[in-house]
C-alpha cells in the first residue's frame, strides 16, 4: 500500500518523541508499504487565537492551540492538498489532523491516550475553551476514522466508554522500543550471570522528577540503604536533583543523548549492569521505556497509572504496583527478588521474552499490517 503517513512533527528526526515517528515509519515500511510523509504542515493561527491565548493567560489558564477548531481543519486542508492521487490509505499518529479530513480512502490513527484521558493527567488547568474544543474534536476524528489504534487497552476502553464509539474499530496494539537491538536469549543470560551480587542496582531514566515519579524511587533506594542492603539508583536524564546533600548512593549521569555514540554506550551499559528499572511515575500514557528496559533482561518497576499496565506485567517483565502502595513494601520486593537468584534469573528472562514476542516494532508492525489489510 501507499500511506499518507501524518503527524504534528517531523516524523524523520530521530531525535523528536524518542524516535516514535521514525520507528513507525520503519515497520509500516518492513510491511511493503511506501509512504507519503505528510507532516511539514505549517498552521496559520488567526487573530482570534492570540486574542485568546492572551485572554486565559491573565486567567492562568492554559489555552491549547492544537486544540481548536482552526487547527484541525486548516490540517485537513493540508492533507488535502499535497495528496499524492494514488494514496490508498492514511495513517495519523495523532486524532485532530484527520478530525475534519475529508476522504474516500480508509483513515486510521495510531496514538497513546484520548483527549478525555489528558485532562488533569498531563493537561492540568486547561481553559473552558480548550476542554470544549479538545473534546468536540477527539469525538470528530473518532467518528471520522475507520480504525483507531491505541497503545493499551486503558486508552482504548476510553474511546469506547468516553466518546460512545464502537469497540469494532477500537484496536490494541502495544508500541515497540524506540532502540535497537541484537541481543538474543543466551546474551541475556550471560548479561544477567556478569551482575552484581553485592549492591543492588537501580535506573531511572526520565526528564520530569516529580511527574517520573523521583521522589518515590528516592524512597526506596534511601529505605534500602537505611536497612544495611547496600544499593544504588542511577539517574540519567536530569541535569540536577532536587536533593541536598545528595547522597552518596545516587549517581546522576546528567541527560544522555542516544544519537550520540559515546552517551549512547553509557546509557547501554547502565542497561546492562542495573537489576531493575524503577520509574514510580506519578502519570504516563504508555512507557516505551520499560519496554527498552526489558530488551536488556532488565525487569521493570513501576506504578499501575495510565496504559502502564498494557506495558508491564507483574512478575513476568518486572511488576506493576498499586500507586497507593508503601514504597518500604517496593524496596522489600527488591530486596527479596535479587537474593534470590533463582527467581530473579527467571525474572530478567521472562523480560526479554516480553520485549521478543510482543515489546517490539517488528511484531507491532505486523500486527498493524493486518489490521489495515482489513481495511
């Protein structure tokens, strides 16, 4: 097939959203499909929309532009006219550019939440206006669409019970690590044998310390120490840490760049020599995240917020806590998995199994194929 592959940013920059843009183009691609990128599209916002802007800012309110009306069909617009004649379906990696997208070929789009989701999740004090728009929109492109894909079943069960839309063009399909990787199961394995006995260690990877949910992994890690179980909690991607004095059992390595060769090894090697990923967050859609973690055997830890869930299942590529828990009962599942090395051997191959069978663009990829080969 030929699709008009769209989004709100350019999708062939890997830098831009972990590299989400560039990964689903690869495994639309892998599936013998050419693209038409249609994702240079530059919105022209009237006179009314800086009125506004301007308006709820003396309110301290928060005026989304990508959330009006205007936008939304001066996209379509765009669409519309740069086409190319023989495109045989679209495939959006957001709701509002086909919200107002007149087509007789199948429209699709592939995202991590609704709009409904976002509201006092990520989007915190959102203007009157905002809110209406933003749901009058969501509710257009759902209607519009021929097939909503969504990372997780708690984003999918949103656009059924949210917006009344039919679950027989609601689909699951998990999103893949934004990495890649070439290590099989008996690299794992030895990757597993060459860690530590002695010190426990832990990685948090996020940019955000409060919504990550750094406090929390602070917590654990202090509890640990607290209690004569030596361990560590390795922080990248935080220039500094919001604790004074830091203590010497948190490491921060600053933000590393995976486009650069040498940070990208260091980030690899924290990978590889850490015994859990641990990002208590507080709020997430999805988590591609723990999804790279498993793909280094490396079980992942977090809290049961958001589409996490679809991600990490407890006791089988890490474990999926209540975000109401104690976070002393999280340092003691810790500590019990890694001395027993049995069960934590166990643990770190069953997360590279996730990552294998079902935590990759490969398999997402050809899971997606076949939903718009129906089409």
């Amino acid at each position: 097939m030929k699709i008009g592959y769209i989004a709100e940013f350019d999708t062939t920059d890997i830098t831009k959203r972990s590299g989400l843009g560039v990964n689903i183009a690869s495994a639309l691609k892998q599936n013998s499909n050419t693209l038409q990128y249609l994702d240079k599209f530059n919105p022209k916002p009237p006179l009314s929309a800086y009125i506004k802007k301007v308006f709820y800012r003396l309110k301290k309110q928060r005026f989304d532009f990508l959330r009006e009306k205007w936008y939304a069909k001066q996209f379509a617009q765009y669409i519309s006219k740069e086409q190319d004649d023989d495109i045989d379906l679209f495939f959006s990696l957001s709701s509002q550019p086909i919200a107002f997208l007149k087509s007789d070929k199948p429209i699709v789009f592939y995202t991590d939440a609704t709009f409904a989701q976002m509201i006092g999740f990520y989007f915190n004090n959102l203007s009157g206006d905002s809110i209406r728009n933003g749901t009058l929109i969501e509710k257009k492109a759902l209607d519009n669409t021929n097939l909503a894909i969504y990372a997780s079943k708690w984003a999918a069960d949103s656009a059924i019970n949210d917006y009344s839309i039919n679950s027989a063009k609601i689909k699951v399909v998990p999103r893949g690590a934004n990495i890649i990787c070439d290590r099989s199961a008996e690299d794992i394995k030895q990757i597993v044998a060459n860690r530590s006995k002695e010190i426990i260690k832990l990685l948090f990877v996020g940019v955000e310390w409060h919504r990550k949910g750094g406090d929390k992994a602070y917590e654990i890690v202090k509890y640990l120490n607290d209690n004569n179980i030596k361990a560590e909690l390795h922080i990248v991607g935080l220039k500094s840490i919001p604790l004074d004095p830091l203590p010497d059992y948190i490491i921060n390595h600053g933000f590393l760049n995976k486009s650069d060769s040498s940070q990208n090894e260091i980030l690899n090697n924290l990978y590889l020599e850490s015994h859990f990923f641990l990002l208590p967050t507080v709020a997430d859609t999805f988590g591609i995240v723990f999804a790279e973690a498993n793909s280094f055997g490396l079980p992942a830890i977090s809290f049961n917020v958001g589409g996490i869930a679809s991600v990490i299942l407890s006791d089988v590529n890490g474990y999926c806590f209540d975000p109401n828990i104690n976070t002393q009962d999280i340092a003691l599942y810790v500590r019990d998995v890694f001395h027993d090395q049995k069960r934590y051997t166990a643990l770190c191959n069953t997360s590279f199994n996730e990552y294998e069978s079902r935590l990759n663009w490969r398999v997402s990829g050809a899971l997606i194929q076949n939903l718009i080969k129906e089409l």
